[in-house]
C-alpha cells in the first residue's frame, strides 16, 4: 500500500520556530520609541522644511514623525533607534553631546570656517536633495548634514575645494533671496528704426561662442529692400521698451524714499540670437509685426532670444578709427572675487594709471601706480581704502571692497538692421538693503589687510601669496580691463563710450597663485552711457520719466556708432 504524502511530509522539531514565531520575532526587531523634545528645539529637529528630519531618515534607516507637538515618534531595529537618538541629542544639546565624536565618522569631516545660517540649510541641500546630488555628482565627493554642519568626504582635496565653491555660491543666492523682496525682469525688443512694415526675415543658422550643448541659434536675417535714411523721428517707435523701463524705474523709486538706493543703467554691445524655434518655421518669411509678436509681447512670445556680449576685433577697429580723436583717458581696472567664510560674496576694484612722475625717454611701456580715485562713480561700495596722499597717483594700494549689484531688468534689444546687437541693463546697490553684521565687518577688515600687500608688476597687479590670506576665503576669480574712455556730444546730448579689453578667468581653488591671467586671450566689450543718467541717477535726485524721455537719444548715439560698423 503507498504510503500517504502526509507520511512523507517532514514533521517539525518543537526546538524549531513555528512560522508565527518567525512572524512574530521579525516584527519584534523593529521596535518604537518615544523622545520626548524641549518644545523650544522641535524646529530644530524638524528642520526648514523638514530637511533635518528627512537627513535623520537618510542617515539612519529609522521612520521618525513629529506628534503631539514635541514627542518624536520613532521606529526602527536597536541599532537604529540609538543612532538617531544620539543624532537627536546632538541637536537639542550640542554644548553637551558636540560634534567632535562624529565630525569624521565614516571618513566624513565637518566644514570649518564655513558659516551658513540654519533656515537657509535647507535652501543649500534642496528639495529632495536635488543640490547636495548635482555638487556630489559633479565634484565626486559625498556629502551629509549633521547638527547643521556641512559635512563633507572627498578623494582629493581639489574635489573637496571645488564642493566647497559650489556650497557657497548655493548659499550667496539663497541670502540674497531670503535678504531682498524685488524681482528680475528680462525682456526682449526689436529695434524697428530704419525699418518698414513691408520689410521681411528669415532666420539663419549661427553658433555663439558660449552655446549650450544641443541648444540650436538662429539670427535674424534682413531680406534684400532698401533701407530708409535715419532720422531722429525713427527712434520714437519705443512705447512697449519705454512702458517696461519706466515700471521698473518707478519700483526702485519707491524703494529710494526709504533707502540710499545706487542705480545704476548703462547698455553694451554683443550679437543676439533665437532659439526655440519650430522647424516648420526656418523655410517661412515674417513680417516685422510677426518678429515683434513672436520675441516681445508678453504672453504670445514662442521665441527665446539669447545675447552673447563682446565684439570681434574687426567691429572694434571700425569704431576706434572713427572716434581716435575724441579719447579722454585710458585706464586698467582690476577686478578680484572673493567669497567670505559668511558665504558673501565679495568683488574688489582697483585701478591703475600712467605714473606721471616716473622719469621718461624709455620705449618700454611707462611704469604705473595706484589711482586715488575710480574713473567712474563707483556706486556699490562697501569699503575704500585711499591713503592720505596728494594728487591723483599712490604707490600705496588704493582700491574698493565692493558688494554685488543686483541685476533690476535686462532688455535684449535686436537690430536687424545693423551687425551688432544690444543689451540695456538696469542694477542697484543699497547698503541699508542688508546692513552689515559683526561679522561681516571683520571679514571686510581682514581682506583689507590682505590686499594692502598688492604689488604693481610693470602694467599688471598682483595679489600677496595665497596662503596669507586667512582660512575660510575663497579667491574665485579676477580679471584685468584695458580700458579707453571716448566722450562724444550729438543734439545737445553728452554720451560716453569705454572700449574695454578684458582677460578674465577663474581661478583654481588648489593653487590660487598659479593663475597667470596674462596668458588669457582677450575679449573686447563696449559699454554706453548717457552723462545725464549718469549725473542724476548718482546724485539720487530724479524721476522715471526723466530717465526714459533720454532713451530715444541714448538709441540713436548707439545706432550713430555702429553706423561705423555696419553702414
């Protein structure tokens, strides 16, 4: 007789786990706990929008939830429940737990010398993590919050100098925008000066030099028509560009009744292209009206444009050959970049000039010293340091320690009808927008004290070695400007144009005194000013409508000069 699969069936031992007991023993290894937090530190635990309690998530595995106010619900194996509790404890006291037992847990290191207030931890990390993840992917390192203290491990210590640069850029943006209520406003215009209605374009294929990867560029081509004489009377089509510039002048006015607001409005050469554009769009013709809806309106636009500043050696040539005569005073302008252990960022500003003292009869370039005084109204400053000298020249340094601008509106203004292109910019500086902190003012003491240990090298300026300057600075960038100021009077209207030659790069973070900005090419811009806007906007007393009735005249001495370069 078979014997029955019952009969074959292997019986249990009673010294083995039945599959309740197993049930039962998988859900006793996470267990819950209670912690009970000072009601005074639960933001502290919870973090800007819950980032502490997401990193505490992140770090240990644990489920933890805020309940009934102040008690931390939290659930997890032994191991975990203790990891975070100690994390917890950390956090509600610090004085009592510190930092030092974990500061290098798991090859990580805490950040020192990096200064980063609590509510904007979260703003730095980013939802979902999504900066900590692009740093971490773009420099290799890893990196962990703990106690509000950046933590950071690396391969190398570039890795971990190239993360730190992209903390505190994170860090500056996020200030600024916690710090200021205003906003940005970029806008685009078609000049229609010399143009008819009958007038059609196409685009062309063009590639800037700073293109995107992938980004396709198109500029606008002026189909074969006669183009009309210019007059004055062309340049009075401006009602949308004019309404955009006088709604932002009349913000910062208002702001200007509370604040010593420094505006500044200036506009500068470049080439402008379109992108986003259908494919179906390249064989078609548009009118003048059609380019205008698809770039300007708001609302009906489709077209991206996008302005690459700078002019080639050829267009730069032409407008010099015309204007030799009118040359006031050349200058070199310096400009170094540094961010602070606070995360500020910081720009500082020093010219140099011919050394009129210095004895003559020698073909090699004259020798050059320190200027007293900016060739132009410097309206961001936050220190100037001047020694007590006569005259106009110092071989003691002499320079600015400037804020950043803050960038109020940008126009991207196309002309079709000419070669060049321009962008018109608006940008104040305030200093009782964020006043100055202990801190602050120590940091700008102790760059002072660093910088007074620049030297003149022939025509060039050079920082003290790297490694006086103090922990926690960062020097990120410089540039050198040749610069050569032209005055130039149409209608009763005084203008200024500066050609500037500019060497500028970044500097390593691994060797600061490597960069040898002499070797970097140069690129050429044009900036354009209107004297009176210049005058009034510094002196503070003016009105908007002041300001905009010069634009028509401040458009035709743009056209007049690139008149010389593409007639």
């Amino acid at each position: 007789m078979a014997s029955s699969g019952k009969g074959n069936r292997r019986r249990r031992s009673r010294k083995d786990p039945s599959w309740y007991d197993k049930s039962v023993a998988a859900l006793s290894a996470d267990q819950e706990e209670v912690m009970e937090i000072p009601i005074e530190k639960v933001g502290l635990v919870i973090g800007t929008r819950g980032w502490r309690l997401q990193e505490i998530r992140d770090q240990t595995g644990i489920q933890i939830t805020i309940k009934a106010g102040n008690q931390a619900h939290l659930r997890g194996t032994a191991e975990q429940l203790q990891e975070a509790k100690k994390i917890i404890e950390e956090v509600v006291n610090p004085n009592v737990c510190g930092l030092q037992s974990r500061s290098n847990r798991g090859g990580f290191k805490v950040l020192q010398n990096l200064l980063i207030p609590e509510h904007l931890i979260g703003h730095v990390i980013g939802k979902g993590r999504v900066n900590f993840n692009s740093i971490e992917t773009k420099t290799g390192v890893g990196l962990k919050v703990i106690h509000n203290k950046i933590h950071i491990k690396g391969a190398s210590e570039k890795e971990e100098k190239l993360a730190i640069r992209e903390i505190k850029a994170l860090a500056s943006v996020a200030m600024k925008r916690s710090q200021l209520a205003w906003t940005f406003t970029k806008v685009a215009h078609v000049d229609t000066a010399q143009l008819k209605e009958s007038h059609e374009f196409q685009l062309s294929v063009a590639q800037p030099s700073n293109a995107s990867l992938g980004e396709i560029y198109y500029k606008l081509k002026l189909l074969e028509d006669p183009l009309p004489e210019e007059t004055f009377s062309s340049f009075t089509n401006t009602g949308r560009l004019t309404e955009k510039i006088l709604n932002v002048l009349k913000k910062i006015h208002g702001e200007k009744d509370e604040d010593e607001v420094k505006v500044d409005m200036w506009c500068h050469f470049g080439h402008g292209y379109i992108t986003n554009v259908d494919e179906d769009e390249l064989e078609e013709t548009f009118t003048l009206e059609e380019l205008k809806e698809k770039i300007e309106i708001t609302g009906k636009e489709t077209w991206k444009p996008f302005f690459e500043d700078g002019v080639k050696e050829m267009e730069v040539e032409a407008i010099e050959e015309y204007l030799p005569s009118q040359a006031t005073k050349e200058d070199i302008r310096h400009d170094f970049s540094f961010s602070t252990p606070s995360c500020r960022n910081v720009r500082v500003k020093a010219w140099l000039i011919e050394d009129d003292a210095a004895e003559g009869g020698s073909e090699a370039a004259a020798p050059m010293t320190f200027s007293r005084n900016a060739p132009v109204p410097v309206k961001n400053v936050l220190t100037r340091v001047q020694p007590d000298e006569q005259g106009d020249a110092s071989n003691t340094p002499c320079f600015h320690i400037c804020s950043q601008f803050h960038n109020r509106l940008k126009v991207d203004i196309l002309i079709p009808s000419k070669g060049l292109d321009c962008r018109l910019s608006i940008r104040t500086s305030c200093k009782n927008y964020v006043p100055k902190t202990l801190q602050d003012e120590e940091e700008d003491k102790t760059l002072e004290s660093y910088l007074m240990g620049m030297k003149i090298d022939k025509d060039r300026l050079t920082l003290p070695p790297a490694s006086k300057l103090q922990d926690g600075f960062d020097f990120y960038y410089q540039r050198r400007s040749l610069r050569k100021t032209y005055q130039y009077e149409m209608n009763g209207e005084q203008f200024s144009l500066t050609v500037c030659k500019d060497q500028a790069t970044n500097v390593d973070p691994c060797d600061p005194d490597a960069s040898n900005i002499k070797d970097i090419p140069a690129k050429t811009d044009i900036h354009f000013h209107c004297d009176e806007w210049d005058r009034v906007l510094d002196e503070g007393n003016w009105e908007p409508e002041q300001i905009v009735a010069k634009l028509p005249a401040f458009l035709q001495f743009i056209r007049q000069v690139q008149r010389h370069v593409s007639p």
